[in-house]
C-alpha cells in the first residue's frame, strides 16, 4: 500500500483512516456495512461510474493480460488433449445453443450457447491444468494475512458478458482487474480453508458481482446473486480429499461460477435472494468468526481503484505444470542445479525436502507418494520434483553449462518446463520416476518454515550425490513468484505460451494465438466476439 500511514496494520482500520485511504487510491468497505452492497457499487462505479476515471497503472493492465493470456492457452491445450472434465462440460454447452449467450474456447459468437454454459466449460478448462494464476491471500502492509488460496480462473465470465453486450476489450480488462480485486482481497481476510470450505467462493462471489455489474444489474440485484450464491451454494472441501482425487477437483470453480452466473440471471429477473450476506449471522463469515455486533463482519475489505497496488500484482504465475506450493522445491533444485552442473552426471542418492504447512501437509499427504491419476500427482510434491529431477539429470553437465552461462536458472526454467506430457499414464508408471520419488524424504520445517508463509514458499532442499550433500538454502520467493524480481518472467512465460500453445494450435499458429489475445485494452467489440477462436488441433488423450 502507498498511504504512508498503513504500515503492519490489523484487520480494523481507523475512521479516518478509511476516509483518507478511500480519497486516494483505495474504496474501504468497513465491517459496520453492508459489503454486499458495497461490492456491488465500486464495481458498478469502476466500470461505468465516477471510479470508471480512475486508472490503474500500466502494470496493472500488462500483469493482468498476462494472466488472461496464460489461462486461455492452459485451457485450449486441456481441451486439445481431450481432458475429461472440460470436455464433458463443453459437449454439454454444445446443446444450448442461443443467439445472445457466449462463445466456447476454439469457437466464436456465430455459434454462441448459453452464457453460464459457455462459462462453466471455460472456466473449466482453464483450470484443468492446475497451471494458470494463483493468490495466497497476503497482504503485510494491512495486516490482512488470512493466507486463502485461489486461482485466476474466472476472466471467462468477463468475456462472455462483453460478448453476450458488443462491449470492447477496454470494458474487459477493466472488469477483470475488479475481477481479481474482489476475489483477492477477499482471500486476504477471511481463510475458507480453515473451515474445510473451497476456496472458488470466492471466484463465485466476484463473478456474481462482476458480470452482473456488466450487465447494468442495479445494486439491489447484484446483492442478491452474491446472497443467493454464498446461501445456497457453498461447496466445502471434500472435493479435494481422498487418495485420488478427481474431476471435481479441477472443475470446481467452473461448477461454482456457474451457479453464480444463474444467480445474477435469477436476480435480473426478479428473484430476490438473502440481503447483507456478509453480516448474515447463519452464513459462513459470521457463522464461523463470530463478531461481538451483529452489525459488523469479521474484516474490513480494501479495494484498490487507482495505482499499482491491486491485487493482481500480489498474484504469482505457475511456469509450468506444477501445484504452486512445489514452486519452492523446485526453484531449489533448479538453483542446486545451475551453481553445481557437475552434480547431474552422477545418480542421485537422496533428495531432502523442508517445507512448511500447508505445503507439508497438502502436497506430502503420504497418500500422495503413490499417485495414480493426474489430478493426484500434480499435488505430489514427490513426484512433481522427481520428474523435475529427472529431465535436469537427463541433460549432463555440459548442456546445463551452456544452458546457464546463456541466460542463467531462466534458462533451465524453460528447459524443464513440466508439460502435460509429464503427469501421463506413461509418466506416471515410469520406473525412473518411481525409483527417485522413493528416494525422497519430505520433512515440516516446523515453526521457522510456517511464520514465513503465506509471504513466501519457504522450502529447502538436500540433495545427495556420490555421498557428498547439497544444500539449496531456504528458498523464499520462486521464479513466478510475485516478489521474485530476478527473473525475466515474461520471457519464461512466453515460452510455456509456445509449449502449450504448439499443444493447443501446433506450432505455426502459436504466435498468431497469442497475438489475438495480447492487446486487450485496445481491442473492439467485434474482436472480443472472436477472441477466444482457433484451430484446435485434438490429440490423443494422456489420461
């Protein structure tokens, strides 16, 4: 935050505080109001009213449209390698054809469906991977640290609403940094986790308020789409437990979103759904953190209007196929790498890894040791470093050398990008694979590891070859990491762009994809309408 007053604040800000933070770059929604409301009426305002003059900076919109990028090539590529969920989900947007909906990726409005079935399937896609854009829900400088995860999964809702409205690319991306905003900062101030519910709450509640701000919904109606989508349609956690997870997992924000996206429709029609949900004493917030008043919530939300300080750019990009948590683990092993090359000419011994809760917890579940669906090893923390480990010993010292002394541990980044390829049917029975996820130990770091999360991944690796051990360091803020500025992002990016995109169109036509989709800020309504259409090339199918 740039106010020079906000400096390791708590939950409760000030009255003149939030007075002087709404006048310069920031809306507070105080805890004594009705933030449902609230919600409805920044985004309302950012996108058509007074705040609509407010500009964030040029970082802002560039960051955002890298996560835009990025999700749609992860989608396209699910699709073009015929995943189930996202395929299933689009076969059924197929039969609900309708002139004024949306458009489905690799498609364009002349064959429009319905627009919540053109967002579930999307979103769906987009998500499949586990490899777009995620949030930690920290923010140190308010003291808003609630540390809830979520995903960049949801700027198909904004792109069918811009569809659904002729509306242009600088109406888009506008209503995806909102987007973002509220589904950020919402993950900074209350944890879901801890009461076992989802974290595409969240997604939900920020698609409901974005797309029926799109919409022109008025301020009553946008409320209760977000009441009716907190009160009725909240999914808890189970969707991620079990020895081996499934379809549910990756496709619950698209189910979410879906619901969301209904909500709005019902409101808009005149349904009228729960009022001032967040103060509601029987829905999740109160319910779970009891306020002493029942005419506050438990947190304040903070909403950036101006400048850089939104959301997005506390967000970090996956530079590859790998649950973020892992990020730590693998930066580790890429840096072991890069300063000893000599290391991968030998067979590796052992690989100790250090880590901190809920890593240690969620991504070492002994369960995990043993993936047998994608879904599953993707979550594996051993896995994920094993077939990690194995492309970088599969390259000798020299390659790693020359890969180094080009561009240094970017270099390596784009090297051994971990593609769908790798958590195959083939991969995941790989005897290589198996023979060093047996080698592996996964350790909690215990409190030093724990206090420094959610601001960083903080991990460390051991890696032991010809008896002798390699210690990586406590690893804090990864490649992809927002606060790791030592990496040329956009040119590891840019890379899983073409590797994922060559999936999803073939090579000749990846730089033509991401043409498309670059630029949004300056694209017409007429682009908009065919943004999301290519050749989809489909393959065989890894699972």
């Amino acid at each position: 935050m740039c106010a020079h007053f906000l400096h390791e604040k708590k939950f409760m800000l000030s009255t003149a505080e939030k007075i002087t933070l709404s006048q310069s770059y920031a809306t507070v929604l105080g805890r004594n109001t009705n933030q449902a409301r609230g919600l409805a009426e920044y985004a309302l305002s950012f996108l058509w009213g007074p705040l609509s003059k407010s500009m964030p900076s040029a970082d802002v919109f560039k960051r955002t449209e890298l996560f835009h990028i990025d999700s749609v090539i992860c989608g396209l590529s699910a699709l073009a390698m015929r995943t189930n969920a996202p395929t299933v989900l689009r076969d059924e947007a197929m039969e609900y054809e309708s002139k004024d909906g949306a458009a489905l990726f690799g498609s364009n409005m002349s064959h429009s469906v319905k627009t919540e079935k053109a967002i579930v399937a999307n979103c769906a896609a987009v998500r499949e991977w586990d490899s777009n854009g995620t949030v930690f829900g920290f923010n140190k400088t308010l003291g808003h640290t609630a540390g809830e995860f979520g995903h960049n999964d949801f700027y198909p809702v904004v792109t069918a609403a811009c569809q659904r409205l002729n509306l242009n690319g600088a109406v888009a991306i506008r209503a995806m940094i909102v987007s973002d905003e509220i589904r950020g900062r919402l993950a900074e101030v209350f944890s879901l986790k801890s009461y076992k519910i989802d974290h595409v709450v969240y997604g939900a509640i920020s698609s409901a308020v974005v797309y029926g701000a799109l919409l022109n919904a008025t301020i009553d109606q946008i409320e209760s789409a977000v009441g009716m989508t907190v009160a009725h349609y909240i999914p808890w956690r189970a969707i991620r437990a079990g020895h081996q997870l499934s379809d549910s997992k990756g496709a619950s924000a698209a189910l979410s979103t879906e619901v969301a996206i209904m909500s709005v429709h019902r409101a808009l029609r005149g349904f009228v759904g729960p009022k001032d949900i967040f103060r509601n004493p029987e829905a999740i917030f109160r319910f779970f953190e009891p306020t002493s008043s029942s005419k506050e919530a438990p947190f304040d939300i903070v909403l950036s209007h101006s400048g850089s300080d939104f959301s997005v750019m506390g967000m970090h990009f996956k530079l590859g196929l790998y649950e973020h948590q892992s990020a730590g683990a693998l930066h580790g092993l890429i840096e072991l790498v890069a300063k000893y090359p000599d290391i991968v000419n030998h067979p590796i011994e052992h690989i100790k890894i250090v880590a901190y809760e809920p890593a240690f917890g969620i991504i070492g579940d002994p369960a995990k040791r043993n993936p047998h669906t994608r879904q599953s090893a993707d979550h594996s923390m051993v896995f994920i470093l094993a077939r990690k480990a194995k492309k970088a010993w599969t390259l000798g010292a020299d390659r790693v050398s020359k890969l180094v002394n080009d561009r240094g541990t970017d270099s390596l980044w784009k090297e051994l990008i971990l593609t769908p390829y790798d958590y195959s049917k083939d991969a995941l029975n790989d005897p290589d694979t198996r023979d060093l996820m047996n080698k592996m130990s996964f350790e909690h770091g215990g409190p030093e590891y724990d206090r420094r999360y959610p601001e960083g991944i903080p991990t460390s690796i051991v890696v032991t070859v010809n008896n002798q051990e390699y210690n990586s360091g406590l690893v804090m803020f990864p490649s992809g990491h927002s606060a790791n500025h030592d990496c040329d992002l956009v040119d590891i990016l840019h890379n899983k762009f073409q590797v994922l995109g060559s999936i999803a169109v073939g090579e000749n036509k990846v730089g033509q994809l991401i043409n498309q989709l670059s630029d949004l800020q300056n694209k017409s309504s007429e682009d908009i309408k065919h943004l999301y259409e290519a050749d989809i090339i489909y393959r065989d199918p890894i699972d």
